[in-house]
C-alpha cells in the first residue's frame, strides 16, 4: 500500500471542514486516509471493508501463532494418527446412523 502525499494525508482542520470529503475519499479510492495533527500523523480513516479484512488478517495470525506455539511446546501428533482418529470416528458415525 503507497501513500499518496497530496491526497491521502489530512490535516485535523480538512477534517473539521469536510468530514464528507474525507469519508468520500476513503470510499472511492478504497485508500486510508491519514490525518495529521501539527504535522505528524494522528488518526487513520479507512473503509469498512478494509477494517473487516484486518481484523480477519489479525484472527488468521493469531490462529497461527497458537498453532506454531503448539508446535514448539510439543503439543503435536503425527498425521497419520490424527488420520486415522478422524477417519474411524466417521466410519463409526456412519455404522450408527446407516
């Protein structure tokens, strides 16, 4: 993701002015706006869309983490056992029901 200086930086007085605008923006360019105050960034807009993304982006990693925590902590089994586990269940699921 690029930042376009002329357009995706605000100023908290652009803001003031036209919140609209800004909102606009972030819509039509699917692009974060940033607003600065004094000169530094402050605050990032973004899109809903993009929001839900990150948070989907943030779970995905967490998930993983867990996983690699797992990992190293030894807390694994080979493949094959978990295979079979999962495969003589659904046979047995499928005996019960059938």
């Amino acid at each position: 993701m690029t930042f376009r200086l002329t357009e995706d930086f605000k100023t908290l007085d652009e803001l003031r002015e036209s919140p609209e605008g800004v909102l606009r923006q972030v819509q039509k360019n699917e692009q974060p706006v940033v607003i600065t105050v004094k000169g530094k960034p402050a605050a990032v807009v973004i899109g809903a869309d993009q929001y839900q993304w990150m948070v989907h982006l943030l779970d995905l990693g967490r998930a993983l983490a867990e996983g690699e925590a797992s990992i190293r902590a030894g807390k694994v089994r080979p493949v094959e056992a978990f295979f079979k586990e999962l495969l003589g269940k659904s046979k047995r699921a499928k005996k019960v029901s059938g």
